[in-house]
C-alpha cells in the first residue's frame, strides 16, 4: 500500500500513535462525536499529559490506548501493533479509588502480576520494590480500609508499575485528593518516574500539575476535541522544589491556562467566567 | 442471658401444670435420643432444610447476580421481587403439597421457596454495591471472566453473600418447622406437634429447646463467620 499515514510525520513504530482516531458515541441523530481526527505520538520515555476542559474527551482518548474503548474512526498502536483490546503492555491508573478492600496492599500491588500467572514469590518480590518506590514500606499487611485517600493511590500506582509497562495511563489519578496530598503525591511520581522512564500519558484538570510533570501538554479543544495545541515543556529535568516559580514555568502556565480557557469558554457558552 | 431465660421458664413451670420443667423437658428429649426415635424426625428436618437451602442458593445467588448486573434484568425483576416479598410464601404450601405429597419433598420446596428471596436480594444488592471501577480494572488487566468473578465479584461481594446464606439458613429452617407443623410423615415440627396432641408436654418443650438450640447454633456460626470476613474487608 502506498498510502502516507500521518505516522510519518509524527512518530516512530515504536511510539504510541494515535492516527487520526475520532470516537462517536450512539449512532443517527442522538449520536455525539467525542474525539474527532486525533493524531500525535507518545516517544518513548517521554511523559504527555492531556489537558482541556471538561467532557472533552481526554478519558475517551485514555481508554482507547488502555484497549478499553475501540476507536470509531483510525487507529491507535503501540509499538506498531494496532491496539484491538487491553494489552499487557499498558496499564492503568483510574481517577478513584480501585484498590481491592479484602486484600492486604502487597496482594493489592501484586494482583496484576497474580493475574499474569506469576508464581507468588516473584511476584511477591517485584511487589514489594514497588511499595518500596511508592513508600508504602511498611505498610505491606494493612488493607486499604485502613489507609488515606493519598495512600490507595500510591498502591494503584504501585499495582500498575508492577506490571512494568511501556505505556502507564493516568485518568487524573490525583483528581480525588486534596491539594497538599496532590503536589506530595505528584512529586513523588515523578521522582519515581525518573528511575522508569516508561511512556506516560497522564489525564488532568490541573495545569500546573501538567506542566510540572510532563515533557509534553496536549490541549484539546472543545467538543468534537481534536489536539488544538502541544506545548513542549522545555523545563530541565530533574525537576527539583521551587520549579513551579521558575519564570518559564509560569510562562508556560499562563499559555496552557490561556488556551484552556478559550475552550472551555465554548463548552460553558459566551459570556462564561472562569477563575 | 440464657440463664436468666431458664431460671424464669423453671420458675413458671412450678406456677403452672400446663409448662413442662426444664429438667423434665431435658430428660424426656435425652430419652427421645437413647431410644432413637429421634433421629427419624431429626434427620428429616434437617435433610430439608439443607435441600431447600441448597435450592434457594444454587437459584437465588446466580439469579440475583444476574438480576443486579443486568439493567434490563433488573428492570424487569426488581417490582416483581418487591411485590413477592409482600406475600407469605407459606400460603402455597397447599400447592406444593398437591405436587410433592406429604414429606420431606414439599418440606423442602417450602424452605427453597421462602430462602430464595432473601438470599436473591441480598446477592443483588451485593453486586450493586460493587465499586463501579472494579469491572473496568478488570478488563484493563485481562481478566478472564471466571478470573473477574473469582477474583473481583466474589470477594468484594463476600459480605452480601454470607448475609444471604445466614439468612437463607433461618428462613428455610423457620419453613421446614412451619410445613411441618402442617403436614408431615416426619420432624421435629411433626414430633412437637404430636407431643401438644398427646399432651406430653416435657417432649414438647424439649423438641422447642432443641429446635432453639440448632437455629442459633447455626445462625451464630454463620454468624461468626460473616463477622471475620467484614473484619478482613474493614
């Protein structure tokens, strides 16, 4: 086939790339186009998070990567493979609460490798260095009843990381917390993600929880979304305390913060303020 | 508790003729024991009980799975398991009479009849109740769908569950007695009820201890074991 996909121009078989993927929920007139003529690539060891405003779709365009949604129009694929389903490859972190209540958090965080058919003490093992990097130690034999909000979330995360995926997919994992717990939480994240480096495609409201972690911010526009803008991040990394006051950073905010905010103006309707 | 309960049953017993003293109730249902003529009625009471439970379960738990997973079933199900739980299932044991006969088989059908509805509602509401995520985690980490229920549905819904079989466990037992004092060719029910007739009032009051003493037994049990799994969940 001599046919030119927009893969050419925007990434390698290695990567994650969406080609030209639109999403369309029902079918006739009560049809609604979510995601409309998505295109871009996740680079390896980069981390991409997705901003925009509300029911824009950027949960629509994670669970197409995490094989939970089937694109209506093109293709994602990872790794030149055509995603059809959920992969072992990826793994997800959702915005809630998932953890297992009737398990302890060592069997939380192994439950993903307990499923893959590992024996218990490699799973056990790999678990373990997961709670270890998400500083859970310790904690081990507590079930999630008894932990805080902030906490179950790290053992998602953990849960996810032992799967050592390619591809980590975060639904605005920190979307439930408070705001201390949040940044806490998303510096930890990313000290931990400069030891994986995998490919994160990270879902937010939060346009500086955006900016801080990632290389890349896609802004996506208003329903039928389609990627309006990608911001490099060009902040140097690592990323210690104080970025967030570097001027750049705020340069960058205020840019993410300004096309948002267009967008979001067109879901609320003319005349709509946001803060 | 207990005791107290025994000391007023021994002290009305000595103000009436009509109540059988604790010590005769007692050494009548050890007779009943060292004669054998007991087990007859014992074992019939309780093969029913564990048949119709077993029917109520192997019907109710799927049933009410099915009911609280599927919108469609539930739409269908939830006013008719409403409106049913307004009738005393008791009223059919006549029909049921009429298709088992007198024994332990219509015995049975009463207790599956009645145990089904709660142990149905209870496993209905115990997948309702699922943390909506749980599926989605599933699927994302490619569970199969005996993996996603073994896993997934059956422990977090563990609690519902063993509500459902303690109360299933008391209402099929409550029923069996019931069909029994009705019709039966044999039970304790039966033996209680032939007691009364005959005015043998220390055989009467010992087979109502016994049936006391089983139905909480087993209800504490379950019980018990209810209370270590909500422990375990928190």
């Amino acid at each position: 086939m001599s046919h030119i996909s927009p893969i050419d121009s925007v990434g390698h078989d290695s990567d994650v790339v969406f080609d030209n993927i639109g999403m369309t929920f029902g079918t006739g007139t009560g049809s609604t186009q979510a995601v409309a003529n998505v295109s871009g690539a996740i680079p390896e060891g980069k981390f991409v998070s997705v901003v925009g405003p509300s029911g824009c779709g950027k949960s629509t365009l994670l669970d197409m990567v995490g094989g939970l949604l089937k694109p209506t129009q093109g293709t994602v694929s990872i790794n030149g493979e055509t995603v059809t389903g959920p992969r072992k490859d990826t793994a997800m972190v959702f915005q809630e609460d998932s953890t297992l209540h009737w398990r302890t958090v060592l069997d939380n965080v192994a439950f993903g490798l307990e499923v893959k058919g590992l024996p218990k003490t490699e799973r056990y093992e790999s678990a373990r260095r997961m709670i270890e990097l998400v500083g859970l130690s310790g904690f081990e034999d507590h079930r999630p009843g008894q932990l805080s909000g902030g906490m179950k979330q790290r053992v998602a995360i953990a849960r996810a990381l032992a799967m050592e995926p390619r591809v980590l997919l975060m639904d605005e994992p920190f979307g439930a917390l408070d705001q201390q717990t949040r940044q806490f939480i998303g510096r930890e994240l990313l000290h931990i993600w400069e030891k994986t480096r995998n490919r994160v495609l990270f879902i937010t409201h939060d346009i500086q929880e955006a900016v801080y972690l990632s290389d890349e911010v896609w802004v996506m526009s208003a329903r039928p979304s389609v990627v309006k803008e990608v911001v490099t991040i060009d902040l140097p990394r690592p990323r210690p305390e104080g970025t967030h006051s570097l001027p750049r950073f705020r340069e960058l905010e205020d840019h993410l913060w300004a096309l948002v905010k267009v967008e979001a103006e067109k879901t609320l309707g003319p005349g709509a303020r946001l803060a | 508790m207990l005791v107290a309960l025994i000391l007023l049953w021994a002290l009305l017993s000595t103000m009436s003729d009509l109540v059988a003293s604790p010590a005769e109730s007692l050494s009548a249902l050890m007779d009943r024991f060292a004669d054998g003529s007991i087990y007859r009625h014992l074992n019939a009471t309780m093969q029913a009980v564990a048949i119709g439970f077993l029917i109520a379960a192997a019907v109710g738990f799927p049933l009410g799975y099915a009911i609280g997973r599927s919108k469609f079933l539930g739409a269908v199900f939830d006013p008719l398991v409403a409106g049913a739980f307004a009738i005393p299932r008791v009223i059919f044991f006549p029909i049921l009479l009429q298709i088992f006969g007198v024994g332990v088989g219509a015995q049975s059908a009463m207790a599956a009849l009645a145990a089904v509805f709660p142990i149905m509602v209870s496993t209905t509401a115990g997948v309702r109740a699922i943390n909506p995520l749980l599926p989605k985690l599933a699927r994302s980490l490619s569970l199969s769908p005996l993996q996603t229920v073994t896993k997934i549905y059956v422990p977090a819904m563990a609690p519902s569950l063993m509500v459902g079989i303690r109360i299933g466990f008391s209402i099929a037992f409550i029923n069996v007695i019931i069909a029994e004092f009705f019709a039966a060719r044999a039970g304790l029910g039966l033996l209680a009820l032939r007691a009364y007739g005959m005015l043998d009032l220390p055989t009467m009051y010992g087979i109502i201890v016994l049936l006391a003493a089983i139905a909480l037994i087993g209800n504490l049990a379950l019980w018990a074991v209810e209370r270590r799994l909500g422990n375990k969940q928190l």
